[in-house]
C-alpha cells in the first residue's frame, strides 16, 4: 500500500508499505477513504515532536471502512463506516476510566506518533471498540473527517476548558483551523462577543465568516491595546490561544480580564513566560490540555442535526499519491489560504 512517511527532520515522502496486520485482539484494521494533514505533522517535521520516530507513517485523523477486526473487537464489523479519533483508548486503566483518554497507559495520542498513521491506504487502529466512532447511514464523510482531531480539539481544549458562557467575551488568538474550529464550537454558548486574533487578513475575513464579532491583525503588537478598545478596558473573560507560541501566551495574559480564563490549545515547543507579577491577583484561570475526545459523539450529532458545519473548513483536495502537493499547500497557508486538506485514498 501506499504511505506517506517521515524520514527524519524536514524529510518526507511516499513510500510503498506492506499491509498493517492485526497485531493484538483488539485491533482493527480501517481502510482509510479520506484523510488529512495537522499543523501537528508539520511540527514532527520540523523535529518538535522526539517520540515520533523516522520511518513513522504520519497522520491521526481519517475516515473509512473497518476492513478487518481481531477476536477482541465486538463493537464494529469489517464494512463498518467510522471516523478515526486522533486518541486512541483502552477504556479501562485509570485515565480512561477518568475519561482522560488523552493519557491512556496503552493509547493516547499514538497514532502517527508512535504507531503507523492514517495518511496511508490502510491503518491498524489499536483499541478499535473505544477509539472508532459509527459514522450515520446519510451522513458526510468528508464534514467528518474533521471530527478526528479539530473538533474535539478546540472545543474541550478551548471551549468547555475556557469555560465560554452565554453573553461572556471571548478572544481566540490565531485563525487557523483550530482557533477556527474554536469560534465555531463557542458559539454553542452564545457569547456576547467572539474576537478573532491573527496576522493573516486573510483568515481574520474567514473568521468574520464564521462569525466572529470582531477581527484583529496582531502585526505591529498592539492587538493587545485592540482588544482593550473593543472591551472597554476591560479584557476577556476567555482567551483562547490556538497558536503555540510564547508570544501569543502572553497575548493572552495581557488580554484576559479579572477572573477570566486561558485555556491554551496550542503545542508549544519552547517555554513561554507567565506574568505572575502582573496577574497573581486576577483570580485569572490558566488551563492546558491535551484532547480527550470525550466530546466526539456530541459533536457527531451537531454535526448530523446541521447546528454545524465543518466542510466549511476544507479548502483543499488531493489524491493519496498527491500528498506531497497537499503538504506543500497546508505548510505555505498565507499564499495558499489553505485551512483543511482532504486526502483521498
Ligand atoms: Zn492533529
Ligand atoms: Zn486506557
């Protein structure tokens, strides 16, 4: 079958792999009919993520057909449709018994990490009866894709943990497809008003699209003193940062409000400051977190029922032997104005 493979810092290409077999009862085998690319591949590229080893197939997030299944698995049959969740889990050790699946002793984020991904025409999911999902009869496979990882994503790592609120203020810094699929999901709450933060005018316009309320360009660095105009001095009851940097972090201090909250999404690479001297007496909020996915089936039925739309976050669509191209387009954003790319397998 065809791959797409890491092969160390910067070095990527398509390589031809055998069949992944069933290695644990457990397991099942998928074929993969859509897939796409993360900003998360691109930082195992780019050598921030050391677990992820040379020869890894890359990808965790996918859609397509259970093909086979070891003697363990009960709840899905070969032909089953079902998305793919980033996190993978046992349902039984002690996290997931927590439903921190993000940190199950056995899963968690393993696919295309420290086990063969889903940019490939087959995958081996291990743990197949708690980390697949059924997808509906009528439902659009393409719209679900985007439930294996952004979704879920942004919306427990940004939203339940940002505690959004009906009339609360809210600003997400950086418009890519997180901080998107963020301004998407916090409207389930109503906020009074959704302030998007980014450098690319570009994606700040897709964002008034998606319904922010308000749209700042953070080039010069006085987002800070925008965000201050736009509240009344004020800040943010949730500052949501979807970028990873250190800079947007402490954009995000400087912009929530007393007793607010941030709720970081983005992976970051290096150390980022925390203003004590500044917000040890603003009864402030910092959360972290990696996605559970525990909010998977809820968003499943949003999306069946139309209350959201997540094809709205595909710009882009590539064959499987095109994924080079797709990788290109998804690095090179702000000429591309890419946010998600399907991979067709
Ligand atoms: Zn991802
Ligand atoms: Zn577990």
């Amino acid at each position: 079958m065809k791959a797409l493979v890491y092969q160390g810092p910067g070095k990527k290409a398509i390589e031809e792999r055998a069949m992944p077999a069933i290695s644990a009862p457990t397991d099942a085998i998928v074929r993969i009919t859509k897939t796409t690319i993360c900003g998360t591949d691109l930082h195992i590229l780019k050598d921030d993520v050391p677990t992820c080893a040379p020869g890894r197939i890359l990808g965790h997030e996918g859609v397509g057909r259970v093909e086979k299944t070891g003697p363990g698995v009960t709840a899905f049959h070969p032909g089953d449709h079902v998305v793919v969740s980033c996190i993978s889990a046992c349902g039984k050790c002690e996290y997931c018994r927590r439903a921190m699946y993000s940190h199950c002793t056995t899963g968690g984020w393993i696919l295309g990490n420290t086990v063969d991904g889903t940019q490939a025409e087959y995958v081996r999911i291990p743990h197949a009866d708690t980390s697949l999902y059924r997808i509906p009869a009528d439902a659009d496979e393409e719209a679900l894709t985007m439930l294996s990882d952004i979704l879920p994503t942004a919306f427990e790592c940004g939203v339940l943990n940002g505690k959004v609120q009906p009339g609360s203020t809210v600003a997400i810094v950086g418009a890519g497809p997180i901080g998107l699929a963020a301004l998407l999901t916090a409207q389930f709450y109503s906020p009074a008003e959704l302030i998007a933060i980014d450098l690319d005018d570009n994606r700040l316009d897709v964002a008034k699209g998606f319904g922010a309320t308000a749209a700042v360009n953070a080039a010069g660095g006085t987002a800070a003193a925008q965000v201050m105009n736009l509240t009344d001095g004020r800040g943010v009851d949730t500052a949501i940062e979807a970028v990873g940097t250190p800079a947007t972090f402490v954009l995000c201090e400087d912009i929530v409000a007393p007793g607010g909250t941030i709720a970081n999404v983005g992976v970051h690479g290096v150390k980022a400051d925390l203003h004590l001297e500044r917000l040890w007496s603003q009864n402030i909020t910092v959360t972290t977190r990696l996605v559970d996915t525990v909010s998977t089936p809820m968003l499943l039925k949003t999306v069946q029922s139309r209350k959201l739309d997540p094809k709205r976050l595909i710009t882009h669509r590539f064959k499987l032997d095109r994924i080079l191209d797709a990788y290109d387009t998804f690095a090179r954003a702000a000429s591309t104005r890419a946010l998600k790319v399907i991979i067709e397998a």
